[in-house]
C-alpha cells in the first residue's frame, strides 16, 4: 500500500508527462510536416497517461479522504475543551499546525484557547502567544539571550541611552557623546524577513499533541537562535543587514600580540559605564589556547573560572570568530507582531514542513559600549 505522499508524488509525475504529451500533440496538430501516424502515437500516449492519472488520483483522494477523517475523528474524540490550561493549549497548538499542514482554516474557538482574539479570521497569523514562545522564549541556546534585550514591538522607536540629564555635558565617555551627536540619540528598529522550516513526518503529524508540538515548536525556536547568531556574528552579513553583525557595524578593535592582552586591553579600554557590566563573548578553544599559554605547564589555571582568569564574565560561542567585549544590553533584538505560517515539503525526503515567516531586527544602540579583541603577531625586526 502506498503512502499518501508517494501517491502525490506519482500524481506529480504522471501530470508532468501528460501535460509534455498534450503539448507535443498541439503543435503536431498544427505542423503541415507530421504524419498521421505521429499523431496517432502521440493520442495514444495521451490516453494512455490519461487513464493512469485518473486511477493514481483516485487512490490519492481516497487516502487523503481517510487521512482527514482520522484528525477529524480524533479531534471529535479530543477536544479542545479540557479543564486543565497546559492541556487545552498543547491541543490548540496541534490543531493549528494540524490545520496548516492540510491548508485547512484555522477555527476560532483554537484561537480562544489560547487567549488570543481571531482578529485575523485565523487563517494568516499566529496567536500572539504561540509566536511570543516561538520568537521571544527559545528552549534552544543562543548565547546572546540573557545578555541582549528581547522585545516583539512593531515599529519600535527606543532611546540609545537608559537615561538623560539636564545637562547637555553629563555624558563623561567623549566617545559616546560624539556617537550620539553623529548618528542621533534614537534608534528605529526595522524589518528583515526570515523563513524558519520544522519538519514534520506523518508519522509525528498524526501521532500524539505533545510529541507534534514540541517537535514543531523545537525545530522552529532552534531556527529563531540560529537565525540571531547568524546576523550578530556575520563577518559577511547579507546586503541590508549590516547593522545587525557586531563585526561590520563599526565597533572598535583592540590588537595585541596575544587573545589574553587583547581582551585585556579591550575590557581597559571600555569606559567604566560600560565596563562595570560587560561580557566577554569568545569561542572556547580561544580560551583554551589563553589557559595553555599562561599556565606554562601548570594545571592550577585549568580548574579557575574563566571570570577570574580574565576578569569578567565570559560566554562561550563558537560563532565568536574574534571576542567582544562589552556591555550586551546595548544589543537589542526586536520581532514585529505579525507571523505568518505555511507548509512547504522538502521531495527529496518526503518531510512535510511546517513554516513560520516572521520579521525581525537586530540594532546594537552604541558602539562605544563594545569592543572587538583582535591578535596580530608581531613582525619580527628586520
């Protein structure tokens, strides 16, 4: 017995060979030069190819008939009316990627459950909070979260600086004043789209809530956090999304002979606004190759924590081609409100996907609260 995506990929097939025929066929037709006989062979291929789409189509409806009678028969069976608020909202999360999957609309009484208005007539937007766990609370790690700022704004417009004075001279970083002079003391927050694909099998789309769920909801929040490191650490960003990377934005480079000097002096040369909370984000085997170097030998400084060693807290990520230093709460990610969902398929595997469109933007608000650590060996004299 075939499955129903074999089904559709031989109705594919078929199609795509019946639509060439009828097309040769139409211009023989019409060519003075062909032969009856070759118009004949070519009515008959025709035919031929007619009668075998028509039986696979039939299977195909068939099947898919009986694959919706099942979800429709367990949804009968489960509805979204259980006492518990866990429950109800892991069945009208399934049923809307259910619903997706078989471009079917979305009902309202989903959207109720999960405490959102239909205002969109539930066949274009995610609920507010489906999107919100999505884009905003990733089970996945991107490094960044818990230092950068996460907000779901549309059209944000924010301050650079947490607070203002009287005083136009109350800023004591000159670096910071003339940042803001030069390019304004707002930052306009834009829209850079981005597609996340979860895929899903039918064996996952017609089995259990939970394990439909969180198998959509971890392939697309493991998409959001790859999609952030991505922008953040680009040393070759996308045209447009400049801005967002650390490493193109314009931030200060400190270079030493050695990463620990370099970091060193990148975390001395922070204004101690800046350096009072700032981070050290770096890949581990720079840190690793730092401890060989001052440890000569010695396992003492193997079993120190990174912060003693290099006199601030440190993340690791390895998407970190050369460390920053600095105070991460002037990195802010924003996603606007609006996401889309659809349904892809992948023909080479036969996974169905379940896709999420959303917008987002990555603004770091001041260069002076950052730095980037670089080594440059030195030139041996001549």
């Amino acid at each position: 017995m075939k499955t129903l995506y074999e089904l559709k990929q031989n109705l594919n097939t078929i199609g795509q060979q019946l639509q060439k025929v009828e097309t040769e066929l139409a211009q023989k037709a019409v060519d003075p030069a062909a032969t009856s006989e070759d118009i004949q062979t070519l009515q008959k291929s025709k035919e031929d190819l007619k009668m075998r789409f028509d039986v696979i189509k039939e299977q195909h409806d068939t099947l898919e008939a009986e694959e919706k009678a099942k979800i429709a028969a367990k949804n009968a069976s489960n509805p979204i009316d259980a006492t518990e608020p866990s429950q109800r909202k892991m069945q009208a999360k399934a049923e809307i990627i259910r619903a997706t999957m078989s471009k079917q609309a979305v009902s309202k009484d989903i959207f109720q459950a999960l405490g959102d208005d239909d205002t969109t007539g539930g066949n274009k937007f995610l609920p507010k909070t489906v999107s919100n766990e999505i884009l905003v609370e990733p089970f996945v790690k991107n490094q960044l979260r818990g230092l950068s700022n996460i907000t779901q704004i549309p059209n944000l417009e924010i301050p650079k600086m947490n607070f203002t004075l009287d005083d136009d001279d109350f800023i004591s970083d000159k670096a910071t004043a003339k940042e803001l002079e030069v390019d304004g003391d707002t930052v306009s927050f834009g829209r850079k789209k981005f597609k996340v694909f979860a895929g899903v099998s039918e064996t996952v789309l017609n089995g259990s809530d939970a394990n439909l769920v969180s198998t959509v909801e971890m392939g697309l929040q493991s998409g959001v956090a790859a999609k952030e490191k991505k922008v953040a650490f680009a040393t070759t960003p996308k045209a447009g999304e400049e801005h967002m990377s650390f490493y193109k934005v314009g931030i200060t480079e400190k270079s030493a002979s050695n990463m620990y000097d370099a970091i060193t002096d990148a975390i001395a040369d922070l204004h101690e606004d800046y350096r009072e909370n700032a981070r050290i984000v770096m890949r581990y085997q720079d840190y690793k190759n730092i401890i060989k170097e001052l440890s000569n030998g010695s396992s003492t400084l193997f079993a120190a924590q990174p912060e003693q060693v290099l006199g601030k807290p440190v993340v690791f990520c390895d998407s970190a081609v050369n460390p920053i230093v600095g105070d991460f709460s002037y990195s802010h990610f924003n996603y606007d409100l609006d996401v889309l969902y659809d349904r892809d398929k992948d023909v080479k595997t036969g996974i169905e996907s379940f896709v999420v469109t959303a917008w987002f933007d990555h603004q770091i608000k001041l260069k002076t609260a950052f730095r980037i650590a670089k080594v440059v060996p030195e030139v041996p004299e001549a």
